[in-house]
C-alpha cells in the first residue's frame, strides 16, 4: 500500500497529462459540435468580413464521426468454448445501462481519441459501470506489461475539485479548493493547516483511502485508432484542415454573392444629374446631385446628353467557390473514408445497385470493423472487472480469450438478409448461427425466437393454418425447411 504523498504523487502526474490533453479534447468536441472560427483569411478579408460570417459554418465533422458510430453495438461476449454468448455477463452490462451509454462513450472516443468506463459494486454489492469523457479521466500504463496501474476521475463544483485515484490494491479519494487547483495561495498565520499539505495542495476527502477488492484498475480506456508508440487517433482530426478551408471559401462566396451579384450599370459622357435647391419662398437657391438610390429603386433614369452612353459589368459567377468546395469534400471522403453518397458528393445518388453500394461503403465498413477490434478488446476488460464484482475468478480469466460480439457493421436490405440466410441453411450452418450472424440477435433473443418457433411447432392448430410447414421441433429435419418458407 502506498503512502498518501506518494498517492498524492502518482495523482498530480496523472492530471498533468490530462491537462495537457484537454485543449484537443475540447478543440475536437467544439469541430463536431460545428463551433469553428474562420482561418486561412487574408488580413484584408478578416478585417472587413470575418466578423460577419464567423458564425456560419457548413460542418462535415460530425457526419464523419457518425458514420461508423451509427454501426457500432455489442451485442454479447462469447468465452472460449462457449457455444452462445454468455448470458450472466451480458445481463450485467444490460442491467449497468451500457449498452445505452457505451454508444456515447463510442461517440466520444471517435471524435476525441478515447473514452473510458469505470466499475466498481453499489451499496447492494451489485456492479456498476459509468462512462467517462476524456476530460475528466486518465489511465496510466506500466511500460513493460502495458497493464492497468492507475487511473484517475476528476471533478469539480463551485468550492472545490475532487480527484480519484485508482490503484490496483487500494482507492484514494481526494479534494482541494478550486482556487488552488493550479497554484499556491498566499495564507495568512490562522489559515496555515496543522498538517502539511499533499502534492498539488490535495487533501483527503472524509472517505479517504479504501481498499480495492477488484485487485485491477477499474478504469478503462477506449482508445480509438490507437498506435504502438503514438497517441491514439480522433477520426475528425485530419478532416479539420479540409473543414475550414470549405468554411473560408463559403465566407468568400458569401461576400461575392453580396457584393458582386446584383449586376453594376453605369453612364459616361455625361453629367451629374442635379436638382435644384429652393428656398422658402420658391426661388432657386442652387443645385446638389440626385440621389442616385432613388434611382436604383424606381429603376427609371433620364440621360440628356447626346454624347452619353451607358455600360454593365456583369454578375459575377459563384461556380468557381462551389466547384472547389465539392473537390474538397471529395478529399474528405477520400481521407476520411466516408461514402460519397453520406456527403452527397455529385449530387443526389439514385439507382445505385447492391453491389455498387457495397463497393462504395467498403472503406467505411473496414474503417468501423478496426474499432470493433480495439473497442472489443477494452470491453473484454469491463466484462473482466464485471465478473470480478460477481467474485467469479474463473469467469474473469476466461473474459481474458473471450470474443465480444458486436452487430452487422454492413447495412443490408431485407431483400439481401433473407436471400443470404436462405442460402446459409441450405448448406447446412446452424440456425442459431444465422440467426446471430444475419439477424444480429443477441444470445437471449436466440433462445427467445427458437423458443417461440418450437411452441409453434407443437401447436397442432398452428401445424394445420400454415399447412404443414412447422412439421416438427428447431432440431428436425422439417427445422430447416421452415428457415426457406
């Protein structure tokens, strides 16, 4: 067990990397959200109009982030030898709301390179799972093993900022004035404490340290993307320079269509128009020009001067702005791996056919299949600790080869579902298998549907109605023939 400095310690090194992390967690958030300030002006185009369309913003931030999020689900984890998922764990992840809350954890992994899940056991020795966004928790990592060996949750009110340290054998729950989060205040003689303060002015809270039962971190990272020697990867980061060249090219059409659309006409060789100037008494007093607005709103002018002649510049044409806009966006779909027809890139898509579709999301659906790798493996890591709450060990050892089961990453009609479960019947995989892998079932809906369908099975009433075709119970022969009907 370690002493409180050096918890205190341990703590302040944690929160030193997380502060520093925190400006690309909240620059990525702001992209996504479509808060983005105008860059690549010119100083004369900032100084007349980047005021004036700095709050516009054409965001494709958030369609590349929801793109491959939209497809992520875990459905189940299946342990080694296990035919079907196992239902004990998953029902726990159920009954913690995850599988709700992972689905924003999965969000703000993908937009700002990690999210995280704490477990931990309620008062009922029940568990527990919250989800945590990235600027308020950090895991640090042995650099040998890459274990787990100390995660951090911090937050604050309006007095103070209250930190979590997780450790492997104990949990030390800490708190210091708001004021001092950052630096040392001045004190006066009957402000000084009686006992020295902690690292980073910490002190504990009334809980101070509790034991850890898990005998794990319970903190776990869902990096995105991540990388052997790197940080890990915000799918949006390398689609930011592309976004706010689209933005300053849409501020410069803006200004163009207000300037420079209307159409410009003049007349040369000829005077000014004037009127005259009358005083009360009617007599003329002199001239000043017209006000060539009027003009311009009654759209009637007289010219009297034989030599005059009248000219127009022409509009000014925006295809130039919007043809290099839709070039950019098509390098964002490029990089980003994003379907065209998601950024509507050409115009609206139609009569595209199955297999053009799928070669057009092949990119996306890769680009989704990779976090379902990494994003499994950090959800082995919540199942481990949820069993570990259970007190089962041996299941916790199992989680560790387990496979996490996560729906269909590829859209498919119902049309292409049907004919591809046919197809697996008729060569003879198993109906539970079909039911998973093209229905995306979960194991407690499998059992409920081949449940349901062996009832009808035995139902004599229903054996006449549908004529025959449920002709016996899931494991007969006539089993495989009501999967074609």
């Amino acid at each position: 067990m370690v002493t409180a400095a050096e918890a205190a310690e341990t703590l302040e090194e944690l929160l030193a990397e997380l502060n520093r992390r925190r400006r690309d967690v909240d620059e990525l958030s702001d992209a996504y959200d479509g808060k983005h300030r105008l860059r690549f002006l010119s100083e004369d185009f900032r100084q007349y109009h980047a005021d004036r369309y700095n709050d516009f913003t054409d965001n494709w931030c958030s369609i590349v982030a929801d793109a491959p999020h939209e497809r992520l689900e875990i459905t189940g984890i299946r342990l080694p030898g296990q035919r079907d998922g196992d239902d004990g764990l998953f029902a726990d992840w159920r009954a913690t709301d995850s599988d709700a809350l992972s689905d924003l954890a999965f969000l703000d992994a993908i937009i700002a390179k990690r999210a995280f899940a704490l477990v931990w056991a309620d008062a009922d020795e029940q568990p527990i799972v919250t989800w945590e966004h990235p600027s308020q928790a950090i895991v640090g990592y042995d650099p040998e093993t890459r274990a787990r060996k100390a995660g951090a949750k911090v937050w604050s009110d309006d007095d103070n900022e209250y930190a979590t340290l997780y450790l492997p054998t104990e949990i030390w729950k800490f708190q210091r004035p708001r004021a001092q989060s950052l630096r040392v205040l001045a004190v006066t003689a009957e402000q000084i404490p009686t006992t020295p303060l902690l690292a980073g002015a910490w002190d504990l809270r009334a809980e101070g340290v509790i034991p850890n039962p898990l005998g794990k971190v319970p903190l776990v990272e869902f990096a995105n993307r991540p990388r052997l020697a790197r940080e890990p990867h915000s799918d949006i980061a390398g689609a930011l320079a592309i976004q706010h060249a689209i933005n300053m090219l849409w501020s410069q059409l803006f200004a163009v269509s207000d300037e420079a659309t209307l159409g410009v006409r003049g007349v040369i060789g000829a005077e000014m128009p004037m009127r005259p100037i009358l005083n009360e008494d009617g007599d003329v007093t002199g001239e000043e020009p017209i006000d060539l607005r009027q003009w311009r709103k009654g759209k009637v002018a007289w010219i009297e001067d034989a030599g005059a002649q009248t000219f127009e510049f022409s509009t000014a044409k925006l295809d130039a702005f919007t043809e290099v806009v839709e070039i950019l966006v098509g390098h964002l779909a490029a990089q980003t791996r994003t379907p065209a027809h998601y950024l509507l890139i050409g115009g609206t898509m139609a009569n595209i056919s199955a297999d053009a579709m799928k070669a057009l999301e092949t990119g996306l659906v890769e680009r989704t299949r990779e976090k379902t790798q990494h994003f499994g493996r950090a959800a082995r890591d919540v199942f481990e600790l949820l069993a570990l709450v259970r007190n089962d060990a041996r299941k916790a050892a199992a989680v560790r080869g387990a496979v996490t089961l996560w729906r269909d990453i590829e859209n498919r009609s119902d049309a292409q579902v049907a004919d591809a479960a046919l197809k697996d019947r008729q060569i003879g995989l198993p109906l539970r298998y079909i039911l998973e892998r093209r229905y995306n079932l979960s194991p407690a809906e499998i059992d409920r549907v081949i449940a349901m369908r062996d009832t009808e099975a035995a139902d004599p009433f229903l054996q006449q109605v549908l004529g025959g075709a449920l002709d016996g119970p899931t494991g007969a022969a006539g089993g495989s023939a009501a999967v074609g009907q």
